[in-house]
C-alpha cells in the first residue's frame, strides 16, 4: 500500500534480456513488484508484454489469456508488431512507463465498478426475486467545473442536445456546492490554462473531505498524462480526455463515457423498491441484503488477492437508552450516502449502526476514509446529544460475511465518541486524497 493510498501490484513480464532487466529496473524504481513471467498459470497480477523482445510464443500465449477471459490487466509495451488485446494498457515506448500507475489506478477503477454493478444486479435479484431495470434511472448528470473557455460551450451544447444534464460551476466553492447538494453521473474538470485557476485540492478532498463520489473527467492537452506532482486532480481521474483534438471528437468521446457510466454505475440503494433490499428507515441497503453482498465480496477479494474493509458509524445519546441515536439515524444516513464512493456499498446494520464495505481498500485508508465520514457528519451539524464512534475491521481469509461483521461492531473502537466540536473537523482537511 502506498502512501497515497494506491495498490501498487507486482508486474509480471513477458520480455528476454537485455530488456527484461530494464524493465525490471524501471518498474521498481516506480514503486512496482516486477518478475519473470514464469507460471503457466495465470495470475491476478497485472502482465506486461514487451513487443520489442518477448518471443512469438510468448505473445501468443498471453493472448489466449485474454480469449479464455483471464481477469488480470494486461500492458502492452512498444515494439512495432501489432498486438492489439480489448482492455489492454497500451504504452508505445519506455517513456511511457512512467504512466503507467496512472492508466493502472484507472484500470482498477472501472473494473471495481463493472464488478460491482454485476454484484449488486446479481444479488438484488436474487433477493427480491426481480431484475433490477435500469430504465428508471433519470438522465445522466454532469457537473461542468471550469466553464470559462471556449470549449464548454461548444461541449454543453452537444450534451444538452444529447439529452445531458449539464450543470456549470465557474468557482470551486461552486462546484463544492453541487457536488453537496445533488448526484451527477460524473464531474468533467477542464484542465486547461484559460479554464480558471482550479488547483483542485478542494475537490479531491470533497465537500466534506471524502473525496469525490462520482467519476473524474478531466480534460487535458494532447498527450496529457502527468504525474500526481503535476496536478492533483489527475491522480483520482477515472478518465482522461486529450481535448486538443476536433471538438466533434471530443464531444463524441464525452458523450459515450457519459452513457457507460451512467448505465454501468453499480445499483444504488434508492433503485430498488423492495423493502428486502431497501431500508425503509435509512434508504440504505438492509442487513439482510448486506450480508450476502459482503460475501459475495470477499469472495471475490480472496480470488483477486486484494484486501476488503468493513467500517462502521455507531450513534449513541446518553440518558435516553439511545432513543436520540435512533432518530437521528435516517438523517445521518441520508447525508452519508451522498459521500459514499460508488463502488463502496452503505447499509444500516442495526437500529443505531451504519457500515460500509470498501473494495481494494486497506486498514490504514480505511481509517482515513472513515475519518472524514465522521468528520463530514460533525460539520454538517449533527444534534449535540449525539456521539459518534466508528471501527474499522479488514477482511482476513477466515472471515465469513457475518464474522466480519461481528468483528467490525465487537472490535474496539478507534477514538472515543466524538461530540459536536471536536478538533477533527481541522484535521480531516489535512489528510491526502484517496484513490
């Protein structure tokens, strides 16, 4: 885990020397695990192959990985034969590697969310007996932040006659405004220099320092891929676009994000009516539905060798056996699950507890991200008879669903109970983004 927050994965590599143990080098000078690519067997890891070395054997074997539908990234590096493999990472030269935490961060992401749509479909269904129909979705969203060029009005007038709701935020405090107050299915960041002077560390915190709930599009010049030292906001895109190319092509591009996003987003708690799915109490998902999602998740954390976190918020209110806790609840949840990451899953797990189980997310993020939640809560004006307490429990390969639950509950907690005008609403806007 780095100290940003990201994964960084050991890379297997299909190369010969001398350009394997270049590869080798530059990898880990990046921060990655790297070795040969040995096993016959495929693995989780993500597989690079080398065009400019590896052996017509080789290339020929990793792309039966991909025909057999093998789950793991593949990246593809230079080398002037045509391999062209769906999904597949393409960097067309060694200077490119230097992007590759990027395009893999980004990786990581859509596929969280397209395993987590299939999960939650699966799983409603399931429990409600019904399909869940993504037709009743309203249209797609967006929040525009930095409308001031030439481009946004070009781009707004092919969204909005795509039938886009586009929402335009000229400040920062702006867009942190929407972002509070409504769901978009993505926000779109120009990033260009006659845009405004976005630094966009307000927006990778959030509007209460958890981070971005939805999507990132930021739009870049050509060839933009930096670094996170080059801009911030580049660190938690799901998307880049390269906006220096006919507007026509961009528009198209942003036009089909839009829908796949829109239509691919993993089934929100508020989509179902079923009250078996549906807490009617909270609009968050109930604990029956949780339990088995949560293990249907860790089952496919254990496959992906990739951790999985459980937190939770406890209310209390002392004197009243925590009645004052009870009817806070509803709200609380309400403002929570606007922060909620879209592949993060929020249920109520009793009369007085909120969880929220976290894909590809380690103890010490875990802990940061539940930070903010509480902090989020505290800010937003939480009655003073209330206190908040939250745990945080990671997934061991001996947890079941309901054992992780019990421990996340049972498990100490991490600070005492915080009251209305604790420090922590001045910490929390120190932390760095998570991925």
């Amino acid at each position: 885990m780095g100290a940003a927050g990201i994964l960084t994965p050991s890379i297997e590599i299909v190369a010969t020397s001398p350009r394997l143990e270049m590869l080798k080098t530059r990898l880990r000078a990046l921060g990655f695990g790297a070795h040969d690519h040995s096993d016959p067997k495929a693995s989780p890891e993500p597989l690079l192959i080398d065009l400019a070395s590896a052996s017509t054997n080789d290339v020929k074997a990793a792309h039966q990985q991909v025909l057999r539908g093998v789950d793991r990234p593949f990246i593809i590096v230079g080398g002037d034969a045509p391999l062209r493999l769906e999904g597949a990472i393409v960097l067309p030269g060694d200077a490119y590697l230097e992007h590759l935490s990027g395009k893999l961060r980004r990786y990581y992401r859509r596929r969280d969310a397209e395993r987590e749509t299939q999960l939650r479909a699966s799983n409603v269904e399931a429990i409600s007996g019904f399909a869940p129909k993504k037709g009743t979705r309203t249209k797609p969203r967006l929040l525009f932040v930095g409308g001031g060029s030439i481009r946004f009005l070009a781009l707004q007038t092919a969204l909005k006659g795509a039938e886009i709701d586009v929402v335009t935020a000229f400040t920062m405090p702006m867009a942190l405004d929407h972002l509070a107050a409504q769901s978009f299915t993505a926000v779109v960041m120009d990033l260009h220099e006659d845009s405004g002077d976005f630094t966009g560390e307000d927006l990778l915190l959030g509007p209460h320092g958890t981070g971005p709930a939805q999507p990132l599009f930021c739009l870049g010049k050509q060839g933009f891929e930096p670094g996170t030292e080059d801009h911030p906001l580049v660190f938690l895109a799901s998307e880049i676009i390269d906006s220096d190319r006919p507007l026509e092509e961009v528009s198209e591009e942003l036009l089909q994000l839009t829908f796949h996003h829109h239509g691919s987003a993993p089934l929100a708690a508020s989509d179902v009516s079923d009250t078996k799915v549906r807490c009617r109490l909270t609009g968050l998902f109930t604990p029956n539905f949780f339990e088995t999602h949560l293990g249907a998740q860790l089952r496919q954390s254990e496959h992906a060798l990739e951790p999985l976190t459980l937190i939770t918020l406890s209310l209390s209110s002392k004197g009243d056996n925590n009645a004052a806790a009870r009817r806070a609840l509803p709200e609380i949840a309400q403002k929570l699950n606007r922060h909620v990451r879209q592949t993060d899953c929020a249920a109520r797990l009793d009369w007085t507890t909120l969880g929220i189980s976290l894909r590809r997310t380690a103890y010490l993020d875990a802990t940061r991200l539940v930070e903010r939640y509480a902090a989020s809560q505290i800010e937003a004006g939480m009655p003073e008879s209330i206190s908040l307490a939250w745990r945080v429990c990671e997934k061991r390969r001996t947890h079941s669903a309901s054992s992780l639950i019990a421990a996340a509950i049972a498990t100490p907690q991490i600070r005492s109970a915080i009251p209305v005008g604790s420090d922590i609403l001045s910490q929390h806007k120190q932390l760095t983004p998570l991925a």
